[in-house]
C-alpha cells in the first residue's frame, strides 16, 4: 500500500464525517476520483442514502473518457447487488477505473466481500483495507446494526458536579453551559434518533431537535418511550417539530430492535433517569457522554442515574472505559465506550 493510498482515504473519510446522521439507513460514505495525482471529483451519500456516492462522483464527471485508468478511493466497499439503483461494483467496472483503493468491506450480507470480488473478477487492480478502523469507526451505528440488529447506542448525561439533573423540583434550566448545549445538539446532528421517556417530555417540554444554525436539517427523529399516547398536543415535540415523534412502548431491547428495523443506525438517549437506568442495567449503551457542570445541587437533588439494584462491588457495570476528555470553560465533557464493543 503506497501512503498516497492512505492520503486520499484520510482525505475521503474527513468528507465522510460532515454527513454522519442524515444518510440513514445507508451508511455515509465518500468516493473519492483521482487522476495524475489530481483529485477530479468527490462525491458524498446523499440525505437518506440516495444517490450513492460512487454514481455521484461519476456522474460528476462530464467527459466520462476522462475516468479511463482513473483511480478510484471509497471508504465502504462498493455495492454488488440490485436495489433501488444497479451496483456501484458495476459502475466501476464499465468505466474501466485501472485502481480502487477500499477503506473497509461492507457489513451487509448482500456485499460483504462480493463487490470487491467482483471487481477484481474484472481485472481492476484492488487494494484493501485502508484505514480500516477509522472508516469503521465513522459508521459504527450502520456496521453495529448490520453485525446485531441493534443501533449503536449513545447516553448523555447532563448533570451537575455531584450528578444531578434537576433540583428536588425538577427545575433543570440550565445546569450546564451554553457551549455544553451547543455541543450536546451536534450530538443530536450525528444521530439518527433522540430517545426520551415521558415524564421528560411532560416535566421539560424539550424540542429535541438541532438548532445549530446550518444544521437544523440534521435534527433526529423524536422518540417517545411511553405505555400512553396521552399527550398534550401543545408540547414542543408535538407542536414545534419538523418530524412527528414516534411513540414506543416495550422492554429497552426490543424498542432498539424495532428501530433497528425501521432503518435507524443510531439512537441518542437523552433521559431521563428512569430511561438512562434501564438502559444501562440490561448493559444496551455503547458510548456514555458525561457533560458535568461545577455547579452543586445537594442530595435531595434528581440524580441522573437510578437504583440499579447492585448488593456487591462484583455485581456493578466496571466495562466502560474512558476515552476522551474536554474541558469548557464551565463544564468537562467525558467520553466513554464499552470496552467489549
């Protein structure tokens, strides 16, 4: 593998990460087309996974002669079966690339190694894998969905110094900074849902959407886990929301499983402390963000995390693991990941 390879992959995936959560249930990927060294066309998935981004970047190109002994950078292998569209696989190959440099194979068992195949069948010189685990990485809700039929799932906690999310009168506005909400709605931009539970929409009224200025596109879908749909119609995430929420009812798993099948890759648990304590007792977070505030509410405080029912240090969740830290001015970000995932 030449480093020019990795260069335009890194180059590809950087691309990648600005449309992570509005190409669901496709993943996001980035095709990059280079000649002499020169980049002549990208493409990217676009919203909703339509078109893919190989037939965009081709397409891209007017002179088509011009992709002849092209190369050709993706970051997810190149589609091989019939869908809404013919294959990419098939694109690659009438166009006579000479070389395609794959970051990672596709997870899906209708790919999975057979675009690839197909085109070295074709006599097109591959290279894979490129940057494996940082393309991977980028798509981690799509290959967790692909590999267990569950969304990748991210819990945010906000809270105060000593974990609390609300005072003993559930008054929340606002623990933590500004600048911890600007992050926690780019958080909702990545994710293909925001899940809470009812007493949150009842109690907060929250809007659960991203206002981000240039990103208000990239809002979530709502999702309301309740055994009533008996909701006042003026709430902000009835009456404000571009998207209608969904209203859910069942045991944690398979309300993921549900949304695992209706498309949706990755799911932002936003509260409230009920939801975050089921969640992670039957062990269904993969990444906990932890946005902590200096302020100190005391011990008759809304704690962020419920009774999980341990009676022994053997039995309490030790699996997660520390993996990035940032600090605001008022608030510090923890990141954390399951250390089996």
């Amino acid at each position: 593998m030449e480093n020019r390879d990795e260069k335009f992959i890194s180059y590809a995936l950087n691309l990648a990460k600005k449309n992570i959560g509005i190409t669901a249930p496709n993943p996001t990927v980035v095709c990059v087309i280079v000649k002499d060294n020169q980049i002549i066309s990208t493409g990217i998935t676009a919203k909703n996974g339509r078109p893919h981004a190989e037939k965009i970047a081709i397409e891209n190109i007017s002179n088509k002669k011009t992709l002849e002994d092209a190369e050709i950078y993706i970051t997810l292998e190149p589609c091989s079966h019939f869908g809404e569209t013919s294959p990419c696989a098939d694109e690659i190959i009438k166009y006579k690339f000479k070389k395609v440099v794959i970051a990672t194979l596709d997870p899906d068992q209708r790919v999975n190694g057979n675009g690839l195949k197909k085109i070295q069948e074709a006599g097109i010189n591959v290279v894979f894998p490129v940057l494996e685990k940082a393309a991977q990485e980028i798509n981690r809700g799509f290959f967790k969905a692909k590999k267990t039929g569950l969304p990748f799932v991210t819990l945010k906690l906000a809270t105060s110094l000593d974990g609390k999310i609300a005072t003993k009168n559930f008054d929340s506005k606002w623990i933590t900074s500004e600048k911890a909400r600007e992050f926690s709605h780019l958080l909702r931009a990545k994710n293909d849902v925001i899940l809470v539970g009812a007493n949150t929409v009842r109690q907060d009224n929250p809007s659960l959407d991203c206002r981000i200025l240039g990103l208000q596109d990239y809002s979530p879908q709502p999702v309301i886990i309740s055994n009533k749909n008996d909701f006042d119609p003026e709430l902000k995430i009835f009456s404000k929301q571009k998207k209608s929420p969904i209203i859910l009812k069942g045991t944690p798993e398979n309300i993921l499983k549900k949304l695992c099948l209706d498309g949706f890759n990755s799911v932002l648990i936003e509260g409230g402390k009920n939801i975050a304590t089921q969640f992670l007792q039957e062990n269904l977070v993969d990444e906990l963000v932890w946005i902590r505030n200096k302020k100190i509410i005391g011990s008759d405080g809304i704690s962020a995390i419920g009774e999980m029912g341990f009676s022994s240090i053997s039995q309490i969740l030790d699996n997660f693991i520390r993996i990035e830290i940032r600090e605001l001015k008022e608030d510090l970000i923890e990141i954390y990941q399951i250390n089996s995932r």
